[in-house]
C-alpha cells in the first residue's frame, strides 16, 4: 500500500462570495451565492489527494479559537489525518476572503495571525519516514522548510508549491525540495522574469530539481532536473465558473500521483485534469474531484 502524503501550510476559514461585474472596477456589489469552508493552499491539497484515492496528513498552524475548532472538524469529515494540526494558545486562526466573478475569476485576501504562523519546534515535526512524500506551500514557511529538508534528505519526493511570497522565502524553500511545481506569479517573482519558459530553466538549473510552472487555462510547463527542454501539457478544456483553488487541487494531484509512482509528465496530466474539473464547480475546495471523473477527463483530452 502506498504510504500517506504529509500536507504542510495554510489552513484557514474561506469565505467565498460569487459578485458578477467585480472586475468592472470600484463601487458596490450584490452578492449572487455565499460558500463558507475550511481551506488553505495545503488544506486543499490534502483533501484533493484523498478524494483521489490517497491517503493524507495535515501538518498546519491554527489558534484555540471556535474557527479552529470548526475547520479541523471540517476536514476531519474529509478522511484527512489532523493529529498533527497545531493549536497555539491565544492565536486567531487564518480567515479568507474571495470574490469570484461571472468568469470564474477569483480576488482572495487572507488575514494571518503572525502568532499562529510562528516556525514550529524541532519536536514538532512529523515523523517523516512514515510519508511517501511531504508538499509543502509558502504560508507557514518555518514549518515547509523542516518538512522539506528531512523528506528530501530521506529520499522521499519534497513538492514545494510556489505561490507568490517574497523572494527570499521562495528561494529558501525551492532549495530544499526535489520538485518545484509554481503559479506564474511565483515562477516570475523567483526566477525574475515573465518569461516562463526562461523561467523554468533558471529555477530547475538554479535549485537541481524538476520544475512545473502551471498557466490556467494556457496549460503547464516542465523541464527536469538537468534544466534541459521544457515540454507543454495543456489544460483540459471546460467551462470554468470559479478557479479559486485549482491551483491546490493540481499540486495535491501531482504529489499524489507521484507517491503513486506515476512519472512527473503522467503526474502533470492527472494534476492537470483534477484542476480542470474543480474549476467547474464554485466553493474552492468543495470543488475537488473525485479519481473516476478525473481519469475520464484524462482519457477523453490525452487518449
């Protein structure tokens, strides 16, 4: 049986409103639909990895308020391990806000308790030979860096989602994974440049690890570890009505499909299929596909 995958980062409470004409500018809006869950970059990972078939852990920070209570609870329901969740006193746990308009375009604000995201322990620290794999986001960095760094130094795949952070904190982390797996914005801020192709390069040469930059609907980029050609996977096409989260839901997809053995470019597709589906479903997180409807994407746009 494949070993679980450990989750580390942001675990928050979302509250998602549908606003048509958002991106019209300033002014005042009436709100179309209200979706209120538990979420996080990492939150949403873990979960995509389990209604795909695997098993996961959450390695996250949150306050011992009624909210954390909640959302613990909330993806407890989901099949995701929590043991390892963090409860500081005193702290406030994360809160999310987000906007999507008629075109499935998404504005997110997120509040952080700099208490609550304080680095953890050594102690803290799951046991780590008991995972296939760790993936890690940019939100809880003290946390992803030790992750990170005992996963790849047990031979273990170390995922670091690179979403937009400052520099130093994208470059900290991208040297202790294997595999780095960014958002544009990410790949620009890191490597500098709005050229993702040269951006895929610099950051697989720069780090010796295997590279994927994700491009919504303009699909995905990679290149291995040796910084060689970079190849293209497309996005499956959809109609999309919310694209808050699919980028978690891809790198749940491509870790699990990893810790399943799947090769990276095989990986990518699954990922690739898994975020094209949450896309057709308004709520975040909620929308996370299942294993049959994603290897049925999958089948239908790569035969």
């Amino acid at each position: 049986m494949t070993l679980p995958v450990l989750f580390v980062g942001a675990f928050s409470l979302d509250t998602l409103y549908t606003v048509r004409g958002f991106s019209a500018g300033s002014g005042k809006y009436l709100s179309d639909s209200r979706v209120c869950t538990a979420s996080g970059m990492a939150t949403t990972a873990a979960t995509a990895a389990v209604r795909l078939g695997g098993r996961a852990s959450l390695w996250a920070s949150v306050g011992d308020d009624a909210v954390g209570d909640a959302i613990i609870a909330e993806i407890v329901e989901e099949g995701v391990d929590c043991s390892h969740i963090r409860r500081v006193a005193n702290g406030r746990t994360a809160n999310a806000t987000i906007l999507v308009d008629e075109h499935g375009e998404r504005w997110v604000v997120v509040d952080y308790d700099p208490l609550t995201q304080a680095p953890p322990s050594p102690s803290d620290l799951p046991p780590i030979l008991e995972y296939s794999a760790v993936m890690a986001d940019v939100r809880w960095p003290g946390a992803a860096q030790a992750a990170l760094t005992a996963a790849r130094d047990a031979g273990r795949f170390a995922v670091f989602d690179a979403d937009v952070a400052e520099r130093a904190t994208l470059a900290r982390l991208a040297a202790c994974a294997t595999h780095v797996v960014a958002s544009e914005k990410g790949a620009s801020i890191l490597a500098d440049t709005t050229d993702m192709h040269a951006a895929a390069r610099w950051i697989s040469a720069e780090y010796g690890c295997f590279t994927c930059i994700t491009c919504g609907a303009n699909g995905s980029l990679w290149t291995g570890s040796d910084a060689g050609m970079v190849h293209a996977v497309p996005t499956p096409q959809v109609h999309a009505v919310d694209t808050n989260a699919a980028g978690d839901v891809f790198h749940g997809a491509f870790t699990q499909a990893l810790a399943e053995g799947q090769t990276e470019e095989q990986a990518i597709r699954f990922a690739s299929a898994a975020a094209a589906l949450k896309c057709t479903v308004v709520g975040g997180r909620l929308g996370a596909p299942n294993r049959a409807d994603t290897l049925e994407l999958m089948n239908g746009t790569w035969r």
